[in-house]
C-alpha cells in the first residue's frame, strides 16, 4: 500500500492556493511526468552518470591534444614516451633468452598513455574517450532513427488498418524473425564491402552512417509493434470521434490527435533503444563490421584488448567499464522515465512482484 | 593467427599451374638455401603418448582433399607418395627422395614421361598389397573428390579434359600402370620440372584402387607409412597408432617414429593450450602461441619454445592496373615509406619476422639478397623507410592526394598491419583508408579485378621449394585472370620480358637447376623493381613444447616433424 501512495502522491497536488482561492493552475500530463522523474533520485543519478559520460566523451579531442599530446588514430610502434623522467619505448621487447613478442606500454597513471597503449601503440585514454563519442553518436542516433521510422510505420499501419496494416505488419514480422545480432551481422557484412549506394544518396563503408542505419533498421518491429498497438487502442476513442465528426483530415488526426497519446511509448522505450543500440553497436563493432578503423568505438578498443587480456586487461577492461555504465544508467533512466510516464505501469509490476 | 598455420596460404590456382608451370628447377638436387635454424634437443625412444593440442580441426581427412599444413603433418605419417622430401631437418628436408619407389628417375622423352617401379612388398595399414594401378585411382580421385589444387597435375596427359569434365576423366593415357612389374609411367603434355616435387605432396600419396572416387570425410584410406587412422573426429580430436604392416623401407624418405600414439585433441583455446603444455598435460601447442603469453614463454620456458624462419611473404600487392599505382613511381614511393620495422613489432617483433623487400624468401632456391627501398641501399638489407625519397617519388608521379583503400583481414596482425600501411601511405600524401574484411572473404576479393582493390593485404606460404612457387604464380602473366575470384597474382602484374625470363628459368631448371636459380635471382630483382608488392616481412614459426619432448627437427617442408621427436 506504501507504494501505491507514494505513486498517487504526485498526481493530485493540489495547489497551496487551494480550489477556493481563485484560478487553478493545471497541470499537463507531462508537466506531471516531469514532476515525477524529478523526484525519483536514482533516475536523476543515471541521467547524471549519463551526461557526465557524454560530456567525458565529446571532450575527447581536448584530452589527446592538452592532456595526453597524442593522435590516437594513427599507430605509434617505433615511438617513446617519458615515464618517470626517463624515456621508454611505447612498445617493448619481449625478454628472456628468446625475446619473443612485444607488449605494448601499461598503465603510468599519467597524462601520457594514462591506460597504457594498445597492439599499436595508441593511447589507450584517448581511444575510450574517442570510443565513447562514437558510440554514443551511433547508439542515439540509430535509436532516434528507429523511433522516428516506428513511430511513422506503427501510425500508419495501426491508423488505416486493413492492406496498409497487413503490408506493414508483415514486413515487420520477416524483420522480426531474424534474431537481431544475426540480421544486423548479415547486413554489416554486405555492405561493409562496398557500403550502401541508394539512387543519389550513398554512404562510404568506413561511415558511421553505415552501423546507426542498420542497428536503428533491426530494431524498428521492437518500437513499431507497441507503437501500432497503441494506436489501435487510440483510434477507438470518444474523442477521435469527436475530431473525425468536425471534419478533421486523416493527417490531422493522426498528427494532432494519435500521435501526443502514443508517444509515451516511444518516449519510455528511447532510453532502453539507447542503451541496447549502443550495446549491438559494441557487438558489431567487436566482430569488426561496426566501426572502421582507425576510428574507435567502445567495441574495436575492447576488440584489440582482445589479444592482450593476460597482460594488458586495462585495454578491454576500460571501454568494458563505459559501457557497463552507460547501460546501465540508461536501463535505471528508462525504467524512471515509465514509472513517471505510467505509475500504474509500476503499480502492476509491483503487484506481480509481490504475487 | 590459427589461420596462419592452419592453412597453407598457397591456395593455389590451378589455372596458373598450366599457364606457367612449362619448366623449372628440380628440387632434386637440393635447394640453394641455408638452414632454417632446425634444432634437436637431443634424441630419444620410442613409445609414449605424443598429445598434440589445437583449437580447430582440419575438415575433411582425405588425402585427395585436405589442403592444410595440420592434417598435412599426419598424412606423412600414415602415407607414402612415389617420393618425397626428405624427413629431415634443415635444407635437407627439401631434397627430393624416394619412397615408395625404388629411385628417383630421370625424365626421358625430353622430360615429358617419368618411369617409376615401386618398391616390392609393401602394404596398406589394411593388410592389402601396394599396387602400380593404385595410381590410376589417386590421381583419378584428384579430378573427381576434386582436389584444390589439381591444377598440380594438369600436365599429365588427359588431365586438362579431367579438369573440363571430371565425370568422363580417363586418365589411362597419361598414367600407365603395369601391377606385375611394379611400374608406374606419368606421360606429360609438357615439360615440369617441379613434377617430382608435386609428386612428394599429400594429394599424391597413395591409397588402395578401391578407394571411393569421392571425398571420404572423417575417415580416411588406408595407407602405407607406420602410423594408421586409429579415429578421426573433427569435434573431439584424432589418433594415429602404429600401423603393423609397416617395415622402414628408407629412413630419409619414411623413418619409423618414435612416439607409439599420437593424439589429437580440439577445442581448447589458444591460451588454454599453452597453459597445458606449460603443465605438461599436453606436449606441443600446434597454434602460434598468443601475442600476450610470448613474453611469458620467452622468459620462464625459452628452453621448450624452438623459433625457425618460415619460408613464406607476407605482403601489400598494389594493383597495376588502377591509379594511383598504376604509376611506377608511386609504387616504388609506396615501398620506401613502408615501415618493415613496424610490420616486424605488429607480427611480434625482431625474433619473429624479418623485413624484406623482395618477393623470394631467404633460404629458398633462387634467392639473393635484395633491398632497393631503404636507407643506405646497398647490402641487401632494409634499415629504415626513407620517408624523403618517397615524398619526392609521390611529387614526381603526380598523384599526391589520391584517396587510397586498403584492403586488410579482420584478424589482430591482419588489421594492424593494414592500419600501419594506411598511416605510412597518410604520411607521404595519399588519402588512405582502410577496408577490413573477413579473411575467406577478403582473400576472394582482392583477386577479382572487379572490385578495382587499390591495396591488397595478403601472405603466401610455399608449397614446395621452388622459386616459380612465389614468383610465377604471384607475379606471372599466366595467373592473372580478370573478373575471377581465383587470380593469385592479385596486383595484375604482366611484364613480358620478366615473364620471358621466368619462362626461360622454368625449361632451364630440367637441365640446370644451378642456372635456372641464377636465373630466378634475376627475376626476383626485377619484380621488386617493379614494386607490384610491399613486400613487409618474412614470418618466422615458434614450437612450443612440453619439457618430456625431445628430438626436436624442423623442416622447411613439413616443418616439425612431430614423429621424429620422442616422449619421455
């Protein structure tokens, strides 16, 4: 019962002036969200982690040019760098009798190769943070991408009903049997070869264009089947009625009518898009059909940490870290974000918990 | 980096094989090259267990079929060809000898037949008798399983009308078997001087005349050397044990081994592997070692860890035929700003790769130091990228600022590699980017002309020692085939007069072998001249061995020979 007055708590606040007091400031749906999130401390400090590792991430040109004094782009086998005052090759000679093997420079805790360097002799610091940039970029760019396609797919489909609907649902539903990592890996790999040339528009395969479209693409039946299910529930209503009665186009009924009372649903899912694009974005990139060198991405630094887990765990180890923290602060802003958008939603899953 | 041993590079084009295999040197006597460094840690008995660990299996075990130095390392074990190379460490492991026939004979008829007579009382690991017609059925079976590189053979007579049709391969032409005198006769449309070196090569070993005339998968036929198929399984692992039919007929061309079992086992990683053998619960790592355990290896287990340079290239072809290397100059610009010493550290420094700039590898027939695109040129040797001369080479050619791709593999060396060549392209003024593909794809797609590859990231290992392995296959008119996925000489390079010159070298290696090296030197010197490839550097092998292993031989053929070493 504790929980259910506290998510009651918020809805109806009523104002200090009181209903006898004059005019009654009103409260918009979202105003009222807002109003929740706010409050919902361990949202606010995911969606606090999130922005810091944002803002690390976007200040990774002024951290290798001031900080670190390096290109991280470009290998640096036959290079030094100075560690306590004496100069040090980045990549050092295996020793013992055979001298088999070079292993690239560990952690100095420094502004130099703060991290260590990897298998070719980058700084380490410099590629996470460049990392991050990359696949922040393609993890919120292939999630707004993929609700912006959703939302219109699932409008459409749920709006028209009929041959529109069945074309839609079924396209979506061939999407929707291919297991994600598996359509994402056939697609990166054709297209990686030549990248994608569509009538005047045509993307190079070493852009970034080329993973956020086809991650926002695999993800789209996810976003659109909720969204086209909403939109079913909406269309029954009064007031759509109502609009169609004063003679509102098909357009406006949509746009003006559906849309702001199925939008939640996108709005709930973002964070959870974001969260999991960035995640297949690390996975493509891992398999080295995501991002093409010498750009970097959380997924090709942890795969060129790959070879060097025995004895330089800090290059897989540190993008492995952002990633788990970008996850899993978007995962707490998602679930923050649809308590505040829909209690009741929590108030069920609450029940069934306890059940 | 399994893949580097795992499949001999040379996947040769059989195409190539008829366009340029005219004539050549015989490795018969001897190849021109210094020792591969083999070592012996001292010798040892026989019996025991010889437990070999790797982390894939081979595919299928047919002789006729398997084209991997994994499986390749056992045939010779349980088979025998008509001769082979020497099982020996060192440069003697690439001298020709005879095995299942009596001697090596000379080629009469203007070097177009070959007369063999097979040694008398020999048997199959099934107790059958060894017959001249089995012959008939191991070369048949190489147009109709097919074999990859059948192409090897095309020379036999009938053999190109097997390569059209395998259905309707009649052979009986080309080999003429007698069974009661113990003879088998190879006619020839052509001269080949490296015909006894295909010979010595798995595809030609010998199985009974009722093997079926398809792949046989897991289980492969009977053979004649002192180990015999125990099992085969490519989830699990794989056992010879000894074959008891069998009598050491010749110690040079198939000594009795010494180990009673080997074993095979699948699965593990590579690490996991090198833990085993370092607890001795396994005796060798077939796998390269991982860059991270090398140091590791070098420092607390250098005395079980043998290193022996590879005769094999890995290397940039640079396409001829498309801007901006089209331009001799360029490529030759390309080539100074190459740093071999970079692509030596990204491969595991010094101890593992030595820089090269040529085409043929040290200790192979024909090989002559050679190195144009260094500073202070002049002993053959590479010292450093002269950044300068390539900067002034890229100004004269004309094509600074042309946007270069780079094609490399998505393996840790492979896109290392391809990322450094980018970076040394970016500094004398090219825009270069790198394109990294999948190796089975990428090796596909840098043959085709098609795709117009700028850059090419590739290695070729040798088959067998002779110098037309690398130069006439990879560089020669007659295996460059447009619009093909098959063209090894991925640069699209065709000079005539150094393709007259290789054609010169091939029909004098019948008669002159000494001559037709020489010869061969030449030709290496021009191809690099010509800069068709970067070349980067020559591999070099690590063995790793548990501390009860001894008898260590490595051939540059065979490399180790696993029989040859004992288990205490």
């Amino acid at each position: 019962m504790s929980d259910v007055a506290a998510l009651e708590q918020p809805i109806a606040p009523l104002p200090e002036e009181g209903i006898g007091s004059g005019a009654v400031a009103g409260r918009s749906p979202w105003e009222l969200a807002a109003r929740r999130l706010l409050r919902n401390r361990v949202a606010m400090a995911a969606l606090g982690l999130f922005v810091l590792i944002v803002l690390v991430s976007l200040a990774a040109p002024l951290y290798a040019e001031h900080i670190a004094h390096t290109d991280p782009f470009v290998p640096n086998l036959n290079g030094t760098t100075e560690v306590d005052g004496k100069q040090v090759p980045i990549m050092q000679q295996g020793g013992g009798a055979l001298k088999l093997g070079v292993t690239p420079i560990g952690p100095t805790w420094h502004s130099n190769f703060f991290l260590g360097a990897d298998n070719q002799g980058r700084d380490v610091m410099a590629r996470v943070l460049y990392g991050g940039r990359s696949s922040l970029l393609i993890g919120i760019g292939s999630a707004l991408i993929c609700g912006l396609v959703a939302v219109i797919v699932g409008l459409l489909a749920g709006f028209f009903g009929g041959l529109t609907d069945t074309v839609l649902s079924r396209t979506l539903d061939v999407i929707w049997a291919f297991p994600v990592y598996l359509l994402a890996i056939s697609i990166a790999t054709v297209l990686i070869t030549q990248g994608l040339s569509v009538g005047p528009f045509s993307i190079s395969a070493s852009s970034l264009w080329l993973p956020t479209l086809i991650i926002a693409v695999v993800y789209v039946p996810y976003v659109a089947r909720p969204v086209r299910g909403s939109v079913l529930s909406v269309r029954e209503k009064e007031f759509i009625d109502a609009a169609i009665a004063q003679g509102a186009s098909n357009t406006r009924l949509m746009l003006s009518e559906i849309l702001p009372n199925v939008i939640s649903v996108v709005i709930v899912l973002l964070p959870l898009m974001i969260a999991t694009t960035i995640l297949t974005e690390s996975a493509l990139s891992f398999l080295t059909i995501g991002v093409q060198p010498p750009q970097a991405s959380w997924g090709t630094v942890i795969s060129d940490g790959q070879q060097l887990l025995y004895t330089r765990p800090w290059v897989a180890i540190a993008p492995g870290i952002m990633i788990v923290l970008t996850v899993l602060s978007l995962n707490v802003l998602g679930d923050g974000i649809r308590d505040a958008l829909d209690p009741r939603a929590k108030r069920r899953i609450g029940r069934k918990a306890k059940a | 980096m399994s893949s580097r041993r795992s499949i001999l590079i040379g996947v040769l084009a059989l195409t190539v094989m008829a366009a340029g295999c005219g004539g050549g040197s015989s490795s018969t006597s001897g190849s021109s090259g210094g020792s591969s460094s083999a070592s012996s840690t001292g010798g040892g008995g026989k019996g025991g267990t010889f437990t070999i660990l790797a982390n894939s299996n081979w595919g299928t075990a047919d002789p006729a079929k398997n084209y991997t130095l994994q499986e390749w390392q056992l045939l010779i074990l349980t088979h025998d060809g008509l001769v082979g190379f020497k099982r020996a460490g060192g440069t003697e492991g690439t001298k020709i000898v005879a095995d299942l026939a009596t001697e090596v004979p000379q080629p009469t008829d203007g070097g177009k037949t070959w007369t063999f007579t097979l040694r008398p009382g020999i048997k199959y690991s099934d107790g059958t008798d060894l017959k001249a017609s089995d012959f008939q059925r191991v070369f048949l079976r190489q147009f109709t399983v097919p074999g990859p590189a059948n192409g090897f053979y095309e020379p036999i007579v009938g053999a190109a009308e097997c390569l059209k049709s395998p259905k309707t391969c009649d052979l009986s032409k080309g080999i003429v078997t007698d069974d009661q005198a113990g003879t088998v006769t190879f006619h020839l449309t052509a001269p080949d001087p490296e015909f006894l070196d295909k010979l010595g090569l798995p595809f030609a070993f010998a199985v009974p005349g009722n093997t079926p005339l398809k792949d046989t998968g897991n289980n492969p036929p009977p053979g004649t050397g002192p180990y015999m198929w125990d099992h085969y399984d490519p989830n699990q692992g794989a056992k010879l044990v000894r074959n008891p039919y069998f009598k050491e007929w010749s110690a040079d061309a198939q000594p009795n081994g010494n180990p009673d079992v080997i074993e095979y086992k699948f699965g593990l990683t590579v690490e996991a592997e090198v833990t085993e053998v370092e607890n001795g619960t396994a005796d060798w790592v077939f796998d390269p070692p991982p860059a991270d355990r090398l140091n590791e290896i070098s420092t607390k287990y250098a005395d079980q860890a043998h290193v022996n340079p590879l005769t094999a290239d890995y290397y940039m072809a640079l396409n001829v035929n498309v801007p901006p290397f089209n331009n001799l100059q360029a490529r030759q610009a390309a080539n100074f700003a190459a740093d071999r010493a970079a692509y030596v550290k990204i491969y595991g420094g010094p101890s593992l790769a030595q820089p090269s700039c040529q085409v043929l590898p040290p200790n192979f027939p024909g090989y002559e130091p050679y190195c144009p695109y260094t500073t202070n040129p002049g002993d053959g040797q590479w010292h450093g990228p002269d950044i300068a001369k390539a900067k002034q080479l890229v100004e004269q050619s004309g094509t600074k600022g042309a946007k270069v791709a780079v094609v490399g593999t998505t393996d840790e060396v492979g896109k290392a590699l391809t990322e450094q060549v980018v970076a040394d392209l970016n500094a004398i003024g090219y825009k270069a980017t790198a394109k990294l593909l999948a190796g089975g794809v990428q090796y596909a797609y840098i043959q085709n002309s098609d795709n117009k590859v700028q850059v090419g990231y590739s290695q070729w290992y040798q088959d067998y020692p002779a110098a037309s392995d690398f130069l006439n296959i990879l560089l020669g008119c007659g295996s460059f085939h447009p619009h093909s996925d098959a063209s090894p000489n991925i640069s699209g390079f065709c000079d005539q007069t150094i393709q007259d010159k290789m054609d010169q070298a091939l029909k004098l290696g019948l008669t002159d072998p000494a001559g037709a090296n020489k010869l061969w030197a030449e030709v290496d010197h021009d191809v690099t001249d010509q800069a068709a490839w970067i070349t980067m550097f020559n591999p070099k092998l690590i063995d790793f061995l548990s501390k009860r292993v001894t008898g260590y031989q490595f051939s540059p053929q065979w490399y180790f020979l696993i029989a040859q070493a004992s288990v205490q």
